[in-house]
C-alpha cells in the first residue's frame, strides 16, 4: 500500500478515490480498532486530498466492534458528495445492509454483496436532481451491473440493484468506478462507463491481474481517457520509482510501456532555482527554506535524471 500511494503521489493527481475495502476486519477480536488506525496513518501518505467509500470488509458487525461507526469515527459519512469545478462526485455506501445482515461469525460473514437502502436510494435521487454539473461520477465498492447473489451465504442478491441502475440511467451519469472483485473492467452501458479497478495489494483473481491504480484524465469538460492499456487495464505498480542522490538531484526509473508525467518536491534552502529535465511548478517558502515543485516527462522504458540549480 505505501508503495502504491507512492507512485500516486509521483503522477500527482487532483485527488484520489478509493472504493472501499481499506481494512480487513475478519480475523482477530477487536481488530477494526487497530486496522482503522494504522489506515488512517496510511492515508495521510497521500499528498492530495483522498476521498472514501465503504467497501464490505470496512462494515462487519462483529462481538464489540461495527466496522461502519468505526469508518464514521475516521472518515466521516458513510455517503455524501462533492463538486470539483463543474463535475459532480457522488461516494455510495453500498455495503448499506442491516446491522444483522452485516454480522460476521468466526471470521464468517453472513453477506458480503451489494446493497443500497431506501434511504440511500432516496439521497441519491435528491443528489441527482439538484446537480448541474458538466460531468455526473460515481464511486462504490460494488459495481451495480453484477448481482451479488453468490456473495452471501443465504443467496440473497444486491438489494435495490435495478432501482440504482435506473436513477443511473435516468440521471445521465457519466462514469460509475468500483472494486470488490480484484481485477480490471469496462463496459459501457445505456451512456455510462463502468469502471472496476483492481486492488493495489490483496490477492488477485484473473488470470491477467495484477497490483494497481487508475488514472481518469478529463480534458476541455469531456473524459479524456481512462485506461493505461486497451481495453481495460489500469496502471501496475512497482514500475514507477525514484530517489534523491542529493537535496538537488533526482533518479527516475519509469519501467511502464508509456510515458508519465510526474511530479518531485525539492527541500531547499530558501533561493531562486533553474531545472534541468523539468517544469517548476510551484515554490513555497519561508524564511529559511523553499518546496519546489518539478513536473517531468518521464519516457517509458527509461531512467531520467532531474535537477534544480541556484541561481
């Protein structure tokens, strides 16, 4: 995990989303309280803001412990959304069963599929009704389009699935981006893009899986891209690296089959600085010391060397 919020943090988007299952909580007794904290510490690795949703694995009912009023404590809700620019972000708790629907016994849960409860069902609606956003996105744990009938141990399938795949379509959503099942996927349904990532580091479940993260490019108000190989293949990690020979000089391998535009931050003294290999940015500073940050090309299959000078 610390070595795929690293390479997020080189490609510096505007913000992260993550579809839930942050936490395990089924082994040991008591052990939401240690997982929900050592994530959070995880989390601020980032160095752009992060949004949460829940995933199953967050929610367990447990002897002594809710996984859901555990995320509430350090996250906050459990769905609400956000507007960046005129895009319109919507995160949904759709590991939203009933407490005892969420119970877990002798690290067994009872359901570990989709649901979306009325109430929920409702906001979404409401939420939809009163955006006017250029670009309407969604982030869950369980994508909508697949039942999650075999995800329970009574059969009991993704409740309210056909009444969010119709306020989906009827509300013009453009992109719907989900997890849960540990492998890539698209498809494009009715006008909306279906996205599911797979994980940055559990276990993987297709054959041509791997460890990653997914990068969505918007241009001039319309998605711009979304996949780093066609048709449906997210970024691999442990391909990106870097590291400091010196406060001024940055080595930068870039093992991935394209070429990435990444971010540095330089801590210098305070000054004025050229860059070799780069854009500056951005410099902050007070009266001793000066961030300065590089935006660099990185071509794909190579090492670049990246270094800010005095002037």
């Amino acid at each position: 995990m610390k070595r795929c919020i690293d390479e997020v943090n080189l490609l510096h988007p505007d913000f992260v989303l993550i579809s839930g299952d942050l936490v395990y909580g089924q082994l040991y007794p008591f052990e939401y309280s240690r997982e929900y904290k050592k994530c959070y510490e995880l989390i601020q690795r980032f160095d752009v803001p992060t949004f949460l949703a829940p995933g199953n694995h967050d929610g367990y009912r447990r002897i002594g412990e809710d996984g859901l009023e555990i995320w509430k404590e350090y996250f906050g809700p459990l769905y609400y959304s956000f507007d960046y620019g005129n895009y319109h972000f919507m995160a949904i708790n759709s590991y939203d069963w009933l407490e005892f629907l969420r119970l877990s016994f002798f690290f067994i849960p009872l359901n570990w599929g989709g649901s979306i409860r009325d109430e929920q069902l409702g906001w979404i609606e409401k939420d939809l009704q009163n955006t006017n956003s250029n670009l309407t996105f969604m982030f869950l744990h369980h994508n909508p389009l697949w039942d999650t009938k075999s995800d329970s141990l009574f059969g009991i399938s993704y409740n309210n699935r056909e009444e969010f795949l119709s306020l989906i379509d009827n509300n013009n959503v453009d992109m719907v981006l989900a997890g849960h099942v540990h492998y890539d996927s698209v498809n494009v349904t009715n006008n909306t893009t279906f996205i599911t990532t797979t994980t940055p580091g559990s276990a993987i479940r297709a054959e041509d899986g791997y460890w990653g993260f997914r990068k969505v490019e918007i241009r001039n108000g319309k998605i711009f891209s979304y996949n780093y190989k066609e048709p449906k293949y997210s970024i691999p990690t442990y391909k990106l690296s870097y590291h400091f020979k010196n406060p001024y000089t940055v080595i930068a391998k870039n093992d991935l089959e394209k070429d990435m535009n990444v971010t540095f931050k330089f801590l210098v003294p305070k000054g004025q600085y050229t860059v070799e290999n780069g854009q500056l940015i951005m410099q902050r500073e007070d009266d001793i010391r000066a961030e300065i940050y590089v935006q660099s090309e990185l071509e794909k299959k190579n090492v670049n060397i990246i270094k800010i000078k005095p002037v």
